[in-house]
C-alpha cells in the first residue's frame, strides 16, 4: 500500500530549513562575486530561518530526528561554510596559505560543534543551557569582520575566527533563549543590536553588541546560581 502523504505541519519547518540552506547557498555566490553586504545579509535571513524552524516544529507537534539532522546540515552550510568563504574572500586571502588555513579551522570547528549537538540534544525540547559557543552566533562574529573589514587587519580578522572556532569545541555552557527567563528578553534586545551592526557596521555598534552580550551572560550565570538554589532548597519527596 503507498504511504499516506507527509502532513503539512511536518513540512513547514522542513521548508523553512530548506530556506536556510538556500540563503547560505547564495551568500556564498554574492561573496564570490564581492559583494559582501549582500552575502552578510542573506545570512542574516539564513540566522532567522534558524531562529524560527525549531520554534515551528515545536509549535506544531513536529519535532523529529530528521529535522534535528536537516537542521545541522543547513546550519553547517549557512553558519559554517558560508561565514568563513566570506570572510576569506573580504579579509583573509592576502594571508595565503595560512588565510584559508583560518577559513578552514573555523569551518571545521562548527562541523564538530554541529556534530557533538547531534548527539547530546533532545530533538523534542530544548536544554536550558548549550555547550560551547552556537555556531549561528559564531557564524554573527564572522559577518560582524566581513562588515567590518576596512577597520580590521588581516591578522586581527584571523585571530577573531580562530577565537569563535575555540569557542564552538569548547566546554563551555552558554544560555538558550527559554520561557519565563528574564535572559529571553534579554536574547531579543541582542539581537535588535545585531541587526544595527548589519545596518550601521561602526565601533559604536559592535562595542555596544558586545558589551549587551556581556550583560546577557553574567545575568544568565546569575540566574543559574539562582535556579541551582532553589533545586537544592526544595524538598525531597517522601515515601511511605
């Protein structure tokens, strides 16, 4: 007997990930061609593609591992490939060997970061914390040096992509945006400051951006110490 057709809301997440692989896919041919702002801002729209096919497959009954594993491939492609052939082709090729030696530590670091997610993450919810530095947030700082990248030597631009690369394989424990968090809010305002760097790509705004994402992680470490202590001061259950 054929198979009944897939339902719709197991395919609208699925679409919006395909959205993502096809903007990375396309900044990569706007950076080839030079034109850089245009390659930043397709991966912008790749980023909320990101923010937003998670969200739907939850909203709509429609997590699965096959969305997890899209998910990652597109990720790899937008926030991994994508980020460092821009970079390399606005900052690093007078770098030579050593330029796309750069390019290809950070790709493979996201690789790996997208790998151990894979396998560690619940494809049916979401962790309150994540290990290591989210590749899409890896993938921000690297458009953030290709905008940036008549303020910025070569050397400086490399030592920020091999900087995020340590980062992703790190161990350490980050925030996510949750529900009743005050980080949540906090997570948007971060990324409103994003988006006035892709418009307005000056010291001013990247210190900004950077300083509100220091704020957001000492508050996210703060209420973690919070939550742990009232893990610890709530009773435990009796048995009789």
């Amino acid at each position: 007997m054929p198979r009944p057709p897939l339902p719709l809301r197991r395919l609208v997440p699925n679409l919006v990930t395909g959205a993502n692989i096809v903007f990375g896919f396309c900044s990569m041919l706007a950076a080839a061609q030079g034109e850089y702002e245009s390659a930043v801002h397709l991966l912008v729209a790749a980023i909320f593609c990101d923010l937003f096919d998670g969200q739907l497959a939850r909203r709509l009954k429609a997590t699965s591992r096959f969305g997890q594993q899209l998910d990652s491939f597109s990720d790899a492609l937008s926030f991994g490939a994508a980020p460092a052939f821009l970079v390399y082709q606005a900052l690093l090729r007078p770098l030579g060997p050593w330029g796309i030696a750069v390019a290809l530590v950070y790709l493979m670091a996201g690789v790996l970061r997208l790998a151990r997610f894979n396998i560690t993450a619940d494809a049916h919810g979401k962790d309150r914390r994540t290990l290591g530095v989210p590749i899409p947030v890896a993938a921000g700082y690297a458009m953030a040096v290709a905008l940036m990248r008549d303020h910025l030597s070569a050397v400086a631009g490399a030592a920020i992509l091999v900087g995020m690369a340590l980062l992703m394989v790190s161990r350490v424990r980050l925030p996510q945006m949750q529900k009743n968090s005050v980080v949540a809010p906090m997570l948007l305002l971060g990324i409103a400051n994003y988006l006035a760097v892709v418009a307005w790509p000056n010291w001013t705004t990247v210190g900004w951006w950077n300083l509100w994402n220091a704020v957001i992680l000492l508050t996210a470490w703060f209420e973690e110490r919070r939550h742990q202590g009232d893990a610890d001061e709530s009773p435990e259950p009796t048995t009789t």
